[in-house]
C-alpha cells in the first residue's frame, strides 16, 4: 500500500468542501514524535469507504489524501484491492 500523503492547511477554504457528505467516525488524541505537542485526528468517512484525516495540533492543521478503508476503518491493504 502506498503512503498516505498529508498536506498542511493553509487557510483557503475549498480544502473542506471535498468533505461534503463525509461523517466524523473517529476522534483520537495523543503526543506526536515531533515538535507539535499533542494533537487531534478526526477521521471522515463516505457511504464509498472513502476516509479523510483531519490532524490538528497548536501548530498547524493538515488533511489527508482521500484512502479506502474497510468497515472497521483499517486501511485497505493492496491485496484487498486486487479482490
């Protein structure tokens, strides 16, 4: 499976309308390995499977590239997809 790609906010507004019919169905917290202190991911996802990662920290904001993931949220692996 390739890397998910995350791209940091930068304040223009058309970075969410992607986000139109998506649902929050996961909210987590934690410390980073960084130097961004602790941050926030909501998780959206579509009736299509479809997720989006919003991570928020006290610095900056970024948003993942659209990936597929399974019922349980957990990533589809390139062998799921070749089914």
């Amino acid at each position: 499976m390739k890397t998910i790609i995350n791209r940091e906010y930068a304040g223009e507004k058309e970075a969410f309308a992607p986000l139109i019919g998506f649902k929050v169905v996961s909210v987590e917290d934690g410390p980073t390995n960084g130097d961004f202190g602790d941050i926030t991911v909501l998780t959206l996802v579509n009736e299509h499977h479809v997720a989006i990662d919003v991570t928020i920290s006290d610095e900056a904001i970024w948003i993942s590239e659209p990936h597929a993931v399974k019922d349980d949220l957990s990533a589809i692996s390139d062998e799921d997809a070749k089914v």
